[in-house]
C-alpha cells in the first residue's frame, strides 16, 4: 500500500502477518509512522482498520473507544454517501 499523509506526517501502510500483531488486528507507531494492517483481514476491515488507525495517528490521545465509534461513523457516512466522498477526490475534468 502507498504511504498516506497524516497531519503533515508520511505514514508507511503495510501488510503484515497477524501473529506480529498479537491481539490486536492491526497498528500505528506514531514514533516511527508506520501503520501495519493484519494480513487476515478481508478488504473491508482493511479500510475500516486503516480508518482506526488514521485517527490514533492523529491524536494519540483519544481514548480507543473514541476511536473505534468515530472510525465505524466516519465509515458510515462516506460509505452511505458517495457523492460526499467524491467532493474529497480531485478532479481532472474541471
Ligand atoms: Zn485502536
């Protein structure tokens, strides 16, 4: 996966086996930026841990149950509503 810019940061975005990330499904080390996603995981819990993780990177400091309901809201409302997702794409065509 490409890098992703995360409050002026570049997070390196990788793949790795689930077992080097005992319990958890996937991870964000703010101090190295790098964000690691389970292997296991299908592609929409990819995009919801990326989410997750996104928002750890942004603020280490939320609680992780802030995390997870602003991750699945977040998700919700750009899943429900494409055409608010799409004003966040460039577009060539203008
Ligand atoms: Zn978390």
């Amino acid at each position: 996966m490409k890098s992703i810019k995360i409050g002026g940061n570049m997070y390196r975005v990788y793949m790795t086996k689930d077992e080097n990330l005992g319990d958890a499904a996937a991870d964000c080390d703010n101090q190295k930026h790098i964000i690691r996603i389970g292997r296991g995981a299908k592609p929409e819990a990819v995009r919801h841990f990326l989410l997750h993780e996104i928002l750890h990177a942004l603020n280490w400091e939320w609680e992780e149950k802030e995390i997870e309901m602003l991750a699945v809201m977040i998700e919700q409302v750009l899943v429900d509503n494409p055409h608010v997702t799409q004003l966040f794409l460039k577009n060539e065509d203008k």
